[in-house]
C-alpha cells in the first residue's frame, strides 16, 4: 500500500551475494534476487522512479567493461543479477547503476573486505586471498555520494560507476592491512582452487562523460595507512 502512493525515488540496493550460497541453491538466489524485486515492481507506482543497483559481476572474464559490452557471468549470483537488471529496465524511466567492488564498514562489522580482514585476524582465523582477481574496488562512502547524485538527476538507462584504475586483489588486502595497522599475513589461492566461480581481472569503464561518470578514485590510493 505504501509503494502504491509513493511517486518519489526508489532505490532497489538489496541482493544476496553470497557467491557460494547461490551456486549451491540457485534456486533460493532466484527467490531473493529475482521474485523479491518482482514483488516492489509490481506494487510500486508507475509514476515513481526506479533505480536498481546492480552489480560489476555482470561480467567475468578478464577485460575491460563499458555500458555497451555484453554482459558475461560466470556464477548463479551473477545471472539473477542479469535478470534482474532486465526487469529493472523494463520500467520506462528507470536507472540502472552497475555498482563495483565496494569498500566500506559493514553493519555487522565482519563482512565487506575491510571488515572482514580485521575480523579474520582478531580471531585468528586464515585469511585467502585470490592472487589472479582484480577488481574496480572504490569507497563505499564515495559510491554513495554518486548514487545520490544520479537519484537527483533525469539520467535513465545502463550506467556504470568507474575506477581510476581497477587492482589486484593482493594489492588491496596490502591497504586493508596498512589501514587496520596489522602486519599483512595472509594465504595466496587461484580462481580456480575456489568451490564457487571468482571474477578474473575486471575493469568496470563508462563510455559516459561528465560529472556524474567521472570514475571515482580507486579505494587503495585514498585508504589512510593507519586505522583512525
């Protein structure tokens, strides 16, 4: 009844990433990253506008990735997504935002790759990290930001949020360290010594100019050395 009245913004932010989860029961990713959205779509007013973040695992293979590439997922995860976006599109007026690996503190203060390095460590638990992944990695504050910026804006369609520059894996758990002030001690795995799917080296890109697709700054190069 709520979405029935509402004409305003709504942003669509929920999915299960639980890459593993989803490849083990790609059913239940189906229910929560496809029917849920359904659910809001179909009650929301058709006045409302629709934004829908996605996710940089629309792509999976290594390259360079624009609004014109072809999407290429490699996990069940990664196809709800891709589904997902569809329906999004669907709805005249709507955005679509493809949203990369964001760096950030999580609610529960273990998950989310800043949190989840510290926690690891204080536990004394191992710590894997994939030595062939890179990722688009920018602050989760900084990604914020530019949604807000695109909500306030009559942009519609497929955008990406870019990096300056897109980095391994490795040289991101060395700055989450660094910033935690915690001697970078971890283990080293490939993709493919995974049980679930891992992204190769991705690099989200925008074929967008202007202010609202000027690639933000990469989250390794504004990290600050030590834990505040």
């Amino acid at each position: 009844r709520l979405l029935a009245r509402f004409k305003g913004t709504i942003v669509y932010a929920h999915a299960v990433c639980d890459v593993q989860r989803c490849e083990e029961h790609p059913d239940w990713a189906y229910q929560k990253n496809i029917r849920n959205l359904e659910g809001i779509v179909q009650a929301h007013h058709p006045e409302a506008r629709f934004i829908y973040l996605s996710s940089d695992h629309a792509f999976g293979e290594d390259g360079v990735y624009d609004e014109d590439s072809d999407p290429c997922p490699l996990s069940s995860y990664a196809r709800s997504r891709i589904q997902a976006e569809r329906i999004a599109l669907a709805i005249p007026g709507s955005l679509v935002v493809r949203v990369p690996l964001s760096i950030g503190p999580s609610v529960t203060g273990r998950v989310g790759h800043l949190d989840w390095i510290r926690y690891r460590h204080d536990k004394g638990l191992p710590i894997t990290i994939i030595e062939d992944e890179a990722r688009s990695a920018i602050s989760a504050a900084a990604v914020a930001d530019r949604i807000i910026a695109l909500c306030d804006s009559d942009i519609t369609g497929l955008r990406h949020i870019a990096a300056t520059r897109s980095v391994l894996r490795t040289e991101l758990a060395d700055a989450v360290f660094a910033y935690h002030g915690i001697p970078p001690t971890y283990n080293l795995a490939t993709r493919c010594q995974q049980p679930a799917p891992h992204l190769g080296r991705i690099t989200i890109a925008t074929r967008h100019t202007g202010p609202l697709a000027d690639p933000l700054p990469s989250a390794v190069d504004i990290l600050p050395t030590a834990h505040p």
